[in-house]
C-alpha cells in the first residue's frame, strides 16, 4: 500500500534568503502549491 501524505511543507535555507513551499488539497481534488521567500 502506497502511502499519501495529503499536505506537507519545506524549507530551502541558504545565508541571505530562505524560501518556503507549501503543498495543501485543492478544492476539488488535485494539490495547491504556495511559495513564499524572504531574504535581500
């Protein structure tokens, strides 16, 4: 049986930015993908 994780997120970290992604359900079926970064 295949395992399904139905939201997750990440981090990618470096010196000057960090970058988050996040992955949820969309309505209907289907992923949302959200993408935020801070950095210089």
């Amino acid at each position: 049986m295949d395992v399904v994780v139905e939201r997750c997120a990440g981090l990618d970290v470096h010196k000057d930015t960090v970058v988050a992604c996040v992955r949820v359900p969309a309505p209907g079926g289907g992923r949302r993908r959200a993408l935020r970064g801070l950095g210089r």
